[in-house]
C-alpha cells in the first residue's frame, strides 16, 4: 500500500472519532499529503533518492502522537 493509500485509509478510520481529535488528525493528514505531493513525489518522479522534507517529518511525527 503506497503512501497516498495510507493517509486516505487513516482519514477514514478516525471518521468514527469525536471532534476536536478527528479533525485534528484529518487536518494532519491532509497537510502530511500535500507536503507529499508537493515536496516528496516530484523528487521521485526525477529519480532522486533524498530524506524526508522536514516539513513531511514534523506532520508525520504529529500523526504518530
């Protein structure tokens, strides 16, 4: 399962939970994708090899808390 299909699964998941936390980790998770798509996949598309962006790091920390 690619990256994409994993922040889409984990917006689905939290739809159950109450606010404020469900939108918290949905807001999360969109900025993670956009960073994403942004910053991440455009490398890849040229064969570059690199580190995560901070910024994709920081969102990504904040969804594992």
């Amino acid at each position: 399962m690619g990256e994409a299909s994993k922040v889409e699964e984990l917006y689905r998941l939290v739809e159950p939970f109450p606010d404020p936390e469900r939108a918290r980790i949905q807001d999360l998770a969109e900025s993670y994708d956009q960073v994403l798509a942004e910053e991440e996949r455009p490398l890849l598309g040229q064969g570059s090899e690199s580190r995560p962006s901070p910024r994709a790091e920081m969102l990504a920390g904040d969804l594992r808390s």
